[in-house]
C-alpha cells in the first residue's frame, strides 16, 4: 500500500515534462488537490484517466438530470412554462428538451491558470468537471468571470448575470454554503443589482480594471422588464431564489460527509419542489461513485473507473469490491488509470446496500479527521456538529494542540452571538461532556483539558470556499486570524 509521498518523486518528473514515468506519454493536466491534509499536492492525470473521468461525470448527469426533470415536473407552474417554452404535452417533456432550452448556474471554483514546469495544465477536478460537458448547457453567465479577480466583484457578477433570468432549473456545484453566501449577498445588495440589470451596466463601485469591465460588458444589454419584476419581488417577498428563480428543480451539492450539513442552510429559500442531489463521491485521484437517488449521500460505486480494494476499520483486513459488507466501514485503497499502484486515499466510506452487485457507498470521513489526544477518537465533523448546536456560527475548524491535550476551536460568529471566547469555550466544553459521552469521559479523567476557543472574523467562511474546493475541518497548524 502506497502513500502521496512514494509517489513524489514521479509526480515531480512528470511535472518538469518527462514521459513514460507513471504511465506512457505525458499527463494530459495535473489536478491540484484542495489541501485539507496540508499542503496542497498535485496529481497526473493520463489520457485515459481522463477519458474514464468523463464516463463516471456523464453517468452522473445523465442520473441528476433526470431527477430535476421529475422534480420541474411537479413544480405549480410546470404547464405554464411548458406553454411558455413550447414544449407542447407537458407530460412528454424529456431532460433533453428542458436542459437546451432552461438555464443552469455552475458554481464553478474560480483559479488562476497555472502550468507545471514541463508546460502541463493545472486545475481542481471540480472545474475540469464542469467546463467538459457531454450536453453543454445554457449557462447564466460567461466563462471570463473567472479572470476577475476581486472576491466581491465575482460575487456581485455572479448574482448579476444570473439574475437575469427567471428559467434557472439547476444549480451545481460543491459546497451549498456557497449558495447561501451567494444569496445572502444578493438580498443585501439587490436594489443595486436591479438598478445595474434595468440599465444595462456594471457598478462603478466594484473593484474591476479596465479590461475586466470591457471583457463583461458586451455581454449585458439594458432588461427594464425583468428588473421591474425583481423590484416587485424585493418591495413584496424575501429576495430569494424561491420567488426570483421559481422553476429551479434541481441542487447538486455534497451530501456526504460534514459539508452535507450546510443543504439544511438552504431551507426555505428554495422553490417548494426543488430536490438535491449528490454531486458523487471522488477526489482529485478519482471519480468514486454515481449517484441515483435524490436527497441522498449514497452512491453506485463506479467500478470502471479503477480498482478498488477496502480495507477493514475493525481489523485492517483487505476486501475486493464483491467481498465487502453492508454497514460496515472502510478505507479505501486506489489503483487508476493514471499510475497510482494501491494508493491509500484515507478516506472513511460506509457500505450501505447494493445496487444489483455492485455495493453503494457514502463518504464518512477523512482519516487525518478523526481527533486522537488520549485514545478518545472523536469525529472533528461530529465535534463541529455539537458545536453547531451550542452556538450561534457559520463556521467551525479545529486544531488539535497536542502540546496542551486540547482541541483549539475556531469560530466564525454570526451576528446574534455574543459570547466572549473565555464564556464559549467553557459552555462549548459543557456542552461536548454532555452531549458526547466518549468527550466527558476523557476530560472527567483529566486526559483531555478544556478546550479554547478562537473568534474568526467575519467573512472566513466565504474567503475559504472562494479559494478552496473543499474546507477543512482540521487545520494542520492554527490559522492567523486577521
């Protein structure tokens, strides 16, 4: 069994442009992981590695789509739209005729263009994802978004070019906290939006050069009548999605794992017969399953795209794919199509079921996310949970100081929580005795110290899920917190 740093020195070759390492030929890009575990690593990606990719991605689309089809179906103004689109029998409307006519909004992870040393791409698969569609949709803004680069500025664009219409059905993407942000800020600056999309225009107040105002602007044209409709919206309802895009159908976020628990943000702020589905278990390494189910985590495993053994939690016993157990937990172990020989993923999968013969698996957590001061073993996604419940915040990352044998909170407050650090950490620590048995056992025998507690500022939050694919739940060293 192999680890990232085995393979270092191969990774490297590849990147200064020397082939037939790994596997023949050069890499057709690298992809950058999100850098959850510390540093972020690269990863080659073959021709073929690639090809299977984009089978694993197009079966998932082929499954989602579907579902938001079903989904628009039950939508109240599903025969007006039906009429509207001319689509004829509402009835016999299939995903091929709503998705060439309807629009979709990708939240695509804004990065800059990089090359290895040798001249190869580099980018996160979840771009690499979305910008290689089987069916390319009608999306709501233009690529060149991703050349800007102040953080508001993308935010503001983002909301004003989709704001333009009312016939978004899906919305795909990663985090949903990356929604929320997004409509969060769009409630609090909608006056300035409509007044921009009634004009035409693009607000003087943002941070844009130049050229990033002439590279955007061609694109916009003065819509006088859809703003006179989000006025009436914003002077009548909440400026939401509910009201302002009402046929969305379709959410496609992680459902797995601690980032699942950020859907529950979108609560009422979307359409009543809107569903979500899993956007698929994968890393950068591979793409790991499919699927099927709406408003579910669990997946088909993609048993073409790799080999896949798992190994047992309980005892570090080795299973193949047909020999696993339904309930029990795994770590997974990798072999692709672009040179990773049992490549130890340290990822935590459950096995739920199967899907004819092929088991269904759901992520549970990484390895490097489980907290190991005195033999306790908690689950960092568990620990923020709890923390979740006991106070009012956005966002909660932990750092295991081992020096001190103590779990070191940091917090991004929302508005309503006023609590000094001193006062959350001891009703955070009271709370986690309470609430978490194994916790209060191990503080109860001074094995643990009370944990501390640190005040992130305001934004962190929405700064990490601009930068990162994936944010983590355990820091490899404190952050600065200005």
């Amino acid at each position: 069994v192999m680890e990232y740093g085995d393979f270092q020195a191969a990774i490297t070759a590849m990147a200064d442009g020397q082939s037939d390492v790994l596997f023949s030929g050069v890499p057709k890009l690298f992809l950058q992981t999100s850098g959850t575990t510390g540093q972020p690593k690269l990863v080659p990606e073959s021709f073929l590695g690639s090809e299977v990719r984009y089978m694993v991605q197009h079966v998932r689309e082929c499954f989602a789509s579907e579902a938001t089809v079903n989904a628009l179906k039950k939508n109240k103004r599903f025969a007006e739209l039906a009429a509207r689109k001319n689509w004829g029998a509402p009835e016999a409307v299939g995903r091929r005729q709503v998705f060439r006519d309807m629009h979709v909004l990708p939240l695509i992870t804004a990065a800059p263009a990089q090359r290895s040393a040798g001249g190869a791409p580099i980018d996160f698969a979840s771009n690499v994802s979305a910008r290689k569609n089987n069916t390319p949709p009608l999306m709501t803004y233009p690529l060149e978004i991703a050349r800007v680069a102040d953080k508001e500025a993308v935010m503001y664009i983002f909301m004003l070019f989709s704001l333009r219409f009312d016939d978004i059905v899906e919305i795909a993407g990663n985090h949903a906290g990356r929604l929320t942000a997004m409509i969060d800020y769009a409630r609090a600056h909608s006056q300035e939006l409509i007044c921009d999309l009634r004009c035409g225009t693009i607000s003087a107040r943002l941070s844009l050069t130049a050229k990033e105002r002439q590279m955007l602007e061609p694109y916009l044209e003065p819509l006088p009548e859809r703003a006179d409709q989000l006025e009436h919206i914003r002077q009548s309802a909440d400026f939401t999605p509910r009201f302002y895009w009402p046929y969305l159908s379709g959410c496609i976020f992680w459902l797995s794992g601690s980032v699942s628990r950020q859907v529950h943000e979108l609560d009422g702020l979307l359409p009543e017969s809107a569903i979500c589905m899993d956007v698929g278990y994968g890393s950068s390494e591979l793409k790991i399953n499919i699927p099927t189910r709406a408003n579910s985590g669990v997946g088909t495993l993609a048993a073409f795209a790799g080999f896949f053994e798992f190994r047992r939690t309980s005892d570090g016993a080795v299973f193949a794919a047909h020999e696993v157990e339904v309930g029990q937990k795994y770590s997974l172990i990798l072999t692709t199509y672009s040179g990773l020989y049992r490549y130890d993923l340290h990822d935590l999968v459950k096995i739920t079921g199967f899907n004819g013969d092929t088991p269904e698996l759901t992520f549970v957590i990484r390895e490097g996310d489980i907290l190991n001061i005195g033999q306790e073993k908690s689950p960092a996604d568990l620990l923020c949970q709890l923390a979740e419940e006991a106070a009012a915040i956005r966002l909660c990352q932990i750092w295991l100081n081992e020096d001190a044998r103590r779990y070191e909170l940091y917090l991004e407050p929302l508005p309503q929580e006023t609590r000094s650090e001193r006062q959350l950490a001891k009703d955070l620590d009271d709370y986690l005795q309470e609430h978490f048995p194994p916790y209060g056992r191990y503080r109860q025998y001074k094995v643990i110290d009370p944990l501390a507690v640190h005040r992130l500022p305001d934004g962190r939050k929405e700064a990490l899920l601009e930068t990162t694919v994936k944010i983590p739940l355990v820091l490899p060293a404190p952050p600065e917190l200005v």
